[in-house]
C-alpha cells in the first residue's frame, strides 16, 4: 500500500533554502505534497512557485498582492500568515527557512501544535533555545535540523544512545576571506564578501559565514538540539567543506557524515525523516576524486565573531538573543555600505559588553533583549559609517 503523501509548509520559499527544498519536492512526485508557501518580497517567484504547487495557504510580507497569488494558485488558496500556517492541522512537516528572528513565531506555533519543524533558521534556537526546546517537549512537537552539520551529527546520531556522546566537531570552510591576508580585512566590500567558496546560501549567513559567527551560532544551536554543553563542542577548519561535522563517543571512536556542499541532502532527510530516498536532486560523493581532506583549529584573532558567539553560547541567558540581534544589524550596515567588515564585530562586542543581561529568562525577556540590542547596534554603527571608498 502507497504511503500518502507528506503535507509540507515551505515558509520562506523564495530564500535558497526554500528554493532548493521545492526541487527537493520537485524530484520526489507523489511523496510531498505543498500545503502551504511563505515567501518574501520577491513576489514574482513565489507567484510561479503558487501556479507551479498549487498550496492551499499563501502569504508575502507585502498584502496587496494577496490577488495577484491567488490567482497563480487557485481560487481555493487561502491567506494566512505563518503563525498561522505553521499550526494547521493538515501538515506533517513544516520547514522554516526565513531568516532573522522572523522564524521565532511560527516556529513556536508549530511546536506547540505537535508539528515536526525542519529548522533552517540558526536565529531561532540562539536567541531562544531554553524556550523553543521546552516547548517542544510540552507539546510532543519535533526539531529536525536542517544545516549541514546539525544534520550531519543527527545523522551520526541515528540509533546511538545521547549518554554516550562526548563531543560534538562542527566543520567550518573558512568562508569567503579565508585566504585573504588579515590586514586587508579592514578593506574588503558587500560584494566580495557575499562569494562563498564552497556553498550557495542566502546574503546574511554568507557574510555570516565569512565572519565565522555562523559557526559561533551552529555551536549554540547544536548545545539546545542535540543537550551537550558548549564546553563538549569544538569547531574545526575544513576548507573543501565534505566532513559537514562528527560526533566523539565516550568509547573514542569517531562517527562522521561526509557528503557534497549541496543542502539538498539535508533538506531532504529532515522532510522525509526516518526514510531515506533515491533522489537524482542529490550529488554523489566521490573521495577519488575529492583526493585529500584537511583539517585545523581556527584562528580567533581573525574571526573574532567566532570567539563572541562561543562566549555568549557558554554564558547563556539572554546573552545569545544579544549576539545575535546585534549581528543581523551589523551585517545589514556592513552590506548597505554603512560600516566596514571588521565593524560588524566590533557591533556585537559592544552590544554584548554593554548588555544587562537575565540569567534565566522567559519569552518576554528574549524578545526585550532583542528588541534593546537592535536599538543599541543601530546607534552604535552610525559613527562607524564607513568612507566612500570602502563601500
């Protein structure tokens, strides 16, 4: 007997996660089925993305063209916003790939509805882990990562007993300046920073990766994902991005997943889980080919987002909210022009030493935290406007 379809909410369909998720589906006819679509303002594509998959829930950030995807979906398609759509009864999984604290409501809202949420979003779980984690287990709902390397150690995870781990390994490719002289970092402009070596993601985790704080949250959401303390995770360079991470066992073996820098494979492990499918969409490894793999500690003089992630992760409270509200406005001055590359951590150094910080706090102390670090990495970017020639 045929298994019926998997019902699915993409919410951020038009990112790159959401993108490649739908190609996913795209190549699998007959095993999901897309129930409901959120994108972003790039209205177009979810327009083709509404005709192409015919969901029976929409939304965009602009209303007006409420209409306009209406009508490339069908007069039966309904709008509802992603609170919303993450909780219908009619789904089985939800992906949640919006970026920034956006994904924070929804991804509550499908928990507490019981819902299997593929998160894609690293903001979710760093500035709100304690509560997002909590919810989870309250209402039976389910986290399925979908980054490389949480996916890579839920993978390595797969029939082991959670007692036995001893350290997490995140791998990390070095990002877009890894070769880059570090006195030239001063210079380095939006453009060059947004071309990733190895992977093809969204502009704020590409810059974020070249700063390294991608890797600083990976660390945080690994902690709240997988219940290891930040002092049993370790980060280690990996240039040709294939060990996407590896798990230690208190026995010392080491398990590791290994696949091409391609998303896909994770996307479609977190929505087919515990199935694992022939996809074409997928790459295939091959080590001949790939000949050697290298490895090394990073260098937290170079990447000192880095060392402020893992510091806020092992302080807890509402430090993580901090780190990362005050990142995702830095990365929008720096990409605007506004500051310089090397501005972006001395922002988020700023916001986390001036902070006041709440040891133990609720949902309401999370969003006060983000909500006063936005106001104080704003005001602290403006006298660091860069020069015209650095923009």
């Amino acid at each position: 007997m045929t298994a019926p379809p998997r019902r699915v909410a993409i919410l951020g369909s038009t990112g790159s996660i959401g993108r490649q998720a739908l190609d996913v589906i795209r190549r699998l006819p007959g095993r999901f089925r897309v129930v409901a679509l959120a994108g972003g303002s790039n209205h177009t594509l979810l327009e083709d993305q509404a005709r192409e998959f015919k969901p029976d829930f929409i939304w965009c950030q602009d209303g007006a063209r409420h209409m306009a995807l209406k009508a490339a979906a069908g007069p039966k398609t309904r709008w509802a916003p992603m609170d919303e759509m993450a909780a219908l009864p009619d789904l089985d999984v939800v992906l949640v790939a919006t970026a920034g604290s956006a994904g924070l409501a929804p991804t509550l809202a499908a928990l507490r509805a019981g819902k299997a949420v593929a998160l894609a979003n690293k903001e979710v779980l760093v500035m709100a882990g304690q509560v997002v984690t909590a919810v989870a287990e309250r209402h039976d709902g389910e986290l399925r990562p979908v980054d490389s390397e949480h996916s890579a150690i839920w993978q390595c995870l797969w029939g082991e007993d959670l007692a036995t781990v001893e350290k997490l390994v995140l791998t990390a490719s070095g990002g877009a300046f890894r070769d880059v002289p570090a006195r030239d970092l001063e210079r380095v402009t939006p453009r060059q920073a947004l071309r990733h070596p190895t992977w093809e993601m969204g502009r704020k985790i590409t810059i974020d990766s070249a700063t390294l704080m991608n890797k600083g949250f990976e660390a945080i959401e690994a902690r709240w994902l997988f219940g290891v303390p930040m002092a049993n995770i370790e980060v280690l360079m990996h240039r040709e991005s294939i060990v996407h991470s590896m798990v230690e066992f208190a026995d010392g073996s080491v398990k590791a997943q290994l696949g091409e820098p391609d998303m896909r494979l994770p996307i479609q492990c977190a929505l087919a889980y515990p199935d694992r499918i022939a996809c074409d969409a997928v790459p295939r490894l091959s080590l001949a080919r790939t000949k050697s793999l290298t490895f090394g500690a990073p260098d937290f003089a170079r990447y000192p987002c880095l060392r402020l992630a893992l510091e806020a992760g092992a302080k807890g409270g509402t430090y993580p909210a901090v780190l990362a509200a005050a990142d995702e406005v830095a990365v929008e001055r720096f990409v605007g022009g506004s500051i310089g590359f090397a501005d972006i951590a001395k922002v988020v150094d700023a916001a986390l030493s001036a902070h006041d910080a709440n040891a133990d706090p609720d949902l309401d102390g999370i969003l006060a935290a983000d909500a006063w670090a936005r106001d104080f990495a704003l005001a602290r970017s403006a006298p660091l406007a860069a020069p015209a020639g650095r923009r």
